[in-house]
C-alpha cells in the first residue's frame, strides 16, 4: 500500500510540476500566491499546536514564495511595482520575524497583508481576456518553480 501511494505522490508531484511549467504568467502568480497563503495557514496552525519544525518549515517556504514574488517583479513594468516590491520586503521580514521568535501574531500579520493582495491578482487574473491566458509561460516558470508549488 504505501508502495501505491509513492506512486501517486509521485505522479502527482510531477502533475503538479508540469502544470505550473505550463501554467500562462497570469495563472503562475495566482498558484505562487495560492501556496503562499496555504503555506501560512499551516504555519499559523503549526504555531497554534506549537509544532515549530512544521512551523519553520512552512514559513521558509513562504518565505521562498516571497522572493520569488520579488525576483520576479519588474519595477518598470507599472507605477505600483515600486510599492508592491516594499510589501514583499515588509512580509519577508515579518516572516523571518514570526519563525525565530515563533510569533503566531507576525504570521497572522502576514496573512491579513497577503489575502487581499491574493484575492486582487485572482480578479485581474480572471479579466483578462482569453488570448492572454492560453500564451504559456515556460521561460517564466522554468527559471523558478522547481517544487515552489509542490503538494504536501
């Protein structure tokens, strides 16, 4: 049996790459976001249950997210990207704050910055018109994800 669920972890995992291999840029941010605010759910839940390795864990990971968010960002791209970069260099040192003095507070501080920005990019996401969204984003998901939206 666990033999099996090897297998399908595994499928599933490799499932899970090709997706954001292929995934349009659009779609690639709303999953990095997806998994980031996942991930600080399951920290805050860790923190809670204070289980600080799964805690730590799920923080770094965000924290991964984060810079990629960031490496990502192309400043001359559009007038808020300046202040969209200082939102990720705010939640990163929150992050970084929350997991070495395991502060459920700096996580939820965190979550309550994160969400909204979340629930914007799915909405601009979801106005874009369709030709946008069937271009692939290969170059752009190649130079990142390596596991960033892995399952587990």
């Amino acid at each position: 049996m666990n033999m099996m669920y090897n297998v399908n972890a595994q499928q599933l995992s490799q499932y899970n790459r090709q997706a954001a291999l292929s995934a349009p840029p659009a779609r690639l941010l709303t999953m990095l976001y997806d998994r980031l605010l996942l991930d600080l759910g399951r920290a805050e839940t860790a923190q809670i249950g204070e289980d600080w390795q799964a805690a730590s864990e799920q923080l770094l990971h965000a924290q991964a997210i984060v810079d990629e968010l960031s490496g990502s960002l192309e400043l001359d791209a559009w007038d808020g990207a300046a202040n969209l970069m200082g939102v990720y260099h705010y939640v990163s040192r929150v992050l970084i704050d929350a997991n070495i003095h395991r502060d459920v507070e700096r996580t939820r501080e965190a979550i309550s910055i994160l969400e909204p920005l979340r629930q914007s990019w799915h909405e601009a996401a979801a106005m874009l018109p369709a030709q946008n969204i069937a271009q692939p984003a290969a170059q752009m998901a190649t130079a990142s994800t390596g596991g960033m939206l892995g399952v587990g």
